[in-house]
C-alpha cells in the first residue's frame, strides 16, 4: 500500500490561465507569474499574450491572457487560494461577475482531474474560450479535455468564426 502523504506530495502537472484588462496588462500578467515563483511554482511553458475583446461586455477594455504549464505540490483547493491571494496582491476587488479586472487567475486542468467539489475541474467554460483554447493549444498540442474526452483542435474547431479571428497574438 502507497502512503497517503507521498501521494500528496506529489508534483502535479496544471494548466492555468491569467488575464488582465485594468492599468499595464502585461506588467500584470509579468507580476502575477513573478509572485507564482516566489510561491515555488515551476512554470514549465507560457504561451504567447493573447489580446481579446472583453466578455460580455465588448465596451470594457480589451483582455490580455496567457495560458500557463505549471508543475506544483500544492492540492486544488490550495493552488487555488493562493491563486486568489495573488489575484488581491495586484488589486483585484470583490466587483461583480465578468468585470474588469487587473488579474484574473483560473485553474483550467489539474492533472487531468475531474472536480464538482468546492473547485470546479476542469474549468467548466474553458472549452468555450478562445482566449484559452488557443493559448492552451500553443503550447500543448495534444491535450485533451479531461471530462468530454475532446481534443484541442476539435474544441478549437467548435469556435465561432468570429471568436477564432477575433483574437490576436501580442
């Protein structure tokens, strides 16, 4: 029998994605990535910055996103409160939903895990963002979706013509 704490303490593999569309975007996005390291994050990969127009509502500023590979010992709920820690750190206020914001941090996949406990995993829209999609298909090209089993490209390939061209890369 495997002990229960070297189960724990293992390193995961996670996929997150940080976006910002208040004050310097990609200082933002540079700050947000700095404070992961201090937190003894290993950033494997970054995408490219991506710029996309503000959902739901087009009026606000545009976002800024990067997807990220991170390797981690911290638990979901763990890696998802320092998430949140850094998140107030840059100045992100409790406002209301889809707001904008100078950090938005999202666990999109946690070792391929499936959650609909206190963290919801993977990310229950990530399928229907671009600004996740393509960052994530950048730098795994291969990946596929945890619960439905989909490939990258046929999530991507799900877009809408105008969410695909609506993106561009920084």
């Amino acid at each position: 029998m495997i002990n229960q704490d070297i189960l724990e303490n293992q390193v995961r593999t996670v996929f997150i994605a940080i976006g910002s569309n208040l004050g310097d975007r990609f200082k933002n996005i540079q700050l947000a990535k700095t404070e992961l390291l201090y937190n003894k994050i290993i950033i494997l990969k970054s995408s490219s910055v991506y710029e996309t127009l503000s959902w739901p509502d087009i009026k606000n500023p545009k976002f800024l996103n990067v997807v990220l590979k991170i390797k981690t010992y911290l638990d979901p709920v763990n890696l998802l409160n320092l998430c949140k820690k850094i998140e107030k750190s840059l100045g992100r206020k409790k406002s209301k939903r889809n707001s904008p914001r100078t950090c938005d941090i999202d666990i999109l996949d946690y070792d391929r895990r499936i959650m609909i406990t206190r963290i919801y995993l993977p990310h229950p829209r990530m399928h229907q963002r671009n600004f996740v999609l393509i960052p994530l298909f950048e730098i795994s090209k291969n990946w596929v979706h945890p619960k439905s089993k989909d490939h990258i490209k046929t999530l991507i390939l799900q877009l809408s013509n105008s969410d695909i061209t609506s993106i561009k890369q920084i």
